[in-house]
C-alpha cells in the first residue's frame, strides 16, 4: 500500500471513528498524525497530498448536480468507499479494533 493510500485510509478511518462517537453522544476530536523526521516534511506531504487528493477526485470521480439555484456546490461519488461495498466489511474490522 503507498502512503497517499494509507493517508486516505487513515483519513476515512478517522471520520468513521468520529460519526460512530456522535452516534454514541461522544465528543473527541479527530486527529490524524502523519510521521515525518521534520515537521516541515510532514507540511510538504499533507500538502502534496491534498494537492493529489483533489486530482484524483477531479479525474476519477463522478459529479452530480443536484441543487436548484446553481451555487458552487458539488457532490462528488467516491468510488473508493461506499456503503454496498465496504460497510459491512469497515464495521467487523473496526469492532475486532475496539474490541467487541
């Protein structure tokens, strides 16, 4: 696995964890670390990789307009995660995490 996928990984796990807190009436805060020997290189990389990150998602993904009043606003399809494919599977690997 490259880096850019464990940081998406790390990413969605993160906000996987977050939505199962509120769920639960749990506030944490998310917080993701990247390891780096400098602080400036672990800058560089979170740079780069929202730089890629929306690349990706400019190239791969599937808009889709929905709004009436034609804002800014967009809605991509990630096709990376869903929940037909990957929910069933995201939830026992996370309970074997926590321990249920």
């Amino acid at each position: 696995m490259t880096i850019m996928e464990r940081a998406l990984q790390a990413l969605v796990l993160s906000q996987y964890r977050l939505k199962v807190f509120q769920d639960h009436r749990f506030s944490i805060k998310p917080v993701v670390l990247f390891k780096a020997a400098k602080i400036a290189d672990s800058k560089d990389f979170v740079a780069d990789f929202k730089e890629k990150f929306l690349l990706q998602l400019k190239t791969e993904a599937v808009p889709a307009t929905i709004f009436v009043d034609d804002n800014d606003y967009k809605i991509w399809g990630l096709h990376f995660f869903n929940q037909e494919n990957r929910m069933k599977k995201f939830d026992s690997e996370f309970a074997v995490l926590i321990g249920k």
